[in-house]
C-alpha cells in the first residue's frame, strides 16, 4: 500500500512521503529501501506554496504514483505555487517528461505557477537534449525556487 503523508516545512528529511517498493525485500520492515525505490515528499514550506521532492526513478512503472501526489497538491484550494524538486532522481525515462508535462497542464488550469528544480543530472540533461528545457521555468535549488515563488 502507498500512502501520502503531507508534511510540514519542518519535519524531518526521513520521515512521511510516498515510498514504493520494488521488491518484497523493499516492502518487509527492516529490508530497507535501496537508492533507487521511489520516494515521494510532500512539504509546505508557507502558505500557498507547495514543495514535492522526487528520489529514485522515474519511469513508466512509478509514472502514475507521482503523477496523482502531484494532481492531488495541485488541487489545494489557496495554491499559488508548486514546486516540483526532481535533484534526487537517480533514472529518469521519458517519462519525467510526461509528468512535467501533466503537471504544468495541471497548473495552467488552475493558475498556479509551476517551478521545477531538475538538478543537474539526469533530469536536466534529458530536458536539454530534448530541447523542453525552455519550456518549465526552472530553479538551482529548492530554496531558489522558494525565493522565486516570493517574488
């Protein structure tokens, strides 16, 4: 079963969020989760602006579970900025891009400006070999992402 926690902007890196397991192993308690099952983590850091941070892969299989938790915080009624942090991914197919995809469609509806934080490895170098790079408005880190949802 996976289960979304939302948390607040102080709550610990290790605890909530989304984790998925990819084996029995994965899902046993103390079989602890490898580098590459996917975790979810959904954080407010104030008001209006949500945070969710990507780690593991991204793939076709764990598509449609980061693609509700985004759906779902993109609903929030008070929403004005979501950040999606994607520096923690480990593998990503083309299906980031799908996802980056939805969820902007997701945000134009709703008016909510999107801001993605791909990091420098394998999500920004698919995004700049693709040519999408110019297409989601992007930040470094989370905390310039923050700084840029107060502007």
């Amino acid at each position: 079963m996976i289960v979304s926690r939302s948390l607040p902007a102080q709550a610990s890196h290790g605890s909530g969020g989304i984790v998925a397991p990819r084996s029995a192993a994965d899902a046993e308690p103390g079989g602890g989760a490898s580098h590459w099952a996917l975790r979810v983590r959904v954080t407010w850091p104030e008001r209006g602006v949500v945070v969710v941070s990507v780690s593991g892969e991204i793939d076709m299989a764990s598509l449609p579970r980061i693609t509700e938790v985004v759906r779902q915080r993109l609903t929030a009624a008070r929403l004005h900025t979501a950040i999606v942090d994607l520096e923690q991914v480990g593998f990503a197919s083309s299906a980031v891009l799908e996802l980056l995809m939805l969820a902007s469609n997701a945000a134009g509806r709703r008016e909510v400006r999107l801001l993605v934080v791909p990091g420098t490895g394998r999500v920004s170098r698919l995004l700049e070999l693709t040519g999408l790079s110019a297409l989601f408005e992007q930040a470094a880190t989370v905390d310039e992402a923050l700084a840029q949802a107060r502007e």
